[in-house]
C-alpha cells in the first residue's frame, strides 16, 4: 500500500484502541492511553469522543473517567471467519 493513501489522524486513532487492549475490565484513563499511544491528550479525547459515538468504546458504569473497548469491535469480530 502506498504511503500517500496513510492518514496521520486514522494511525492516531488506532494507536489508542491497540493502547485500550486488556484493561476490559478495570479501564484506562485518557492520560493513561494518551502515554501509551504516543500522543497528546487532546487528540485522545477527540479520538474518544468519536469511537463513543459509534460504540467502538464505552465509559465504565462504576467510573465515567475511564474507557474500555466497546460493543461495536464484539460485534464486527464476530463476522470474521
């Protein structure tokens, strides 16, 4: 694949899911995956804001400061074979 199709904002964003990985259960803070993801915290929160609305991420019930992988990813790995 060529470079010039790479988006800076779309390698952003999946940074901060792979960073999300494993803390299902307990959550991550936004300053926790911006660390993790190598970027800023005002990128992870845009970048939150819209993974929520499509239900790829969810807050936790017990702490709204805290995000974990959402729904939408079950239920597209679901239909892969």
């Amino acid at each position: 694949m060529s470079e010039q199709y790479i988006s800076d904002q779309v390698q952003r964003t999946l940074r901060v899911m792979r960073a999300m990985a494993g803390y299902e259960v307990t959550g991550i803070s936004p300053t926790e995956i911006a660390k993790r993801a190598k970027t800023t915290a005002s990128n992870v929160t845009r970048i939150l804001a819209n993974l929520e609305a499509q239900q790829f991420v969810q807050r936790l019930p017990s702490d709204n400061k805290r995000y974990r992988l959402g729904l939408a990813l079950v239920k597209i790995s679901n239909t892969v074979t």
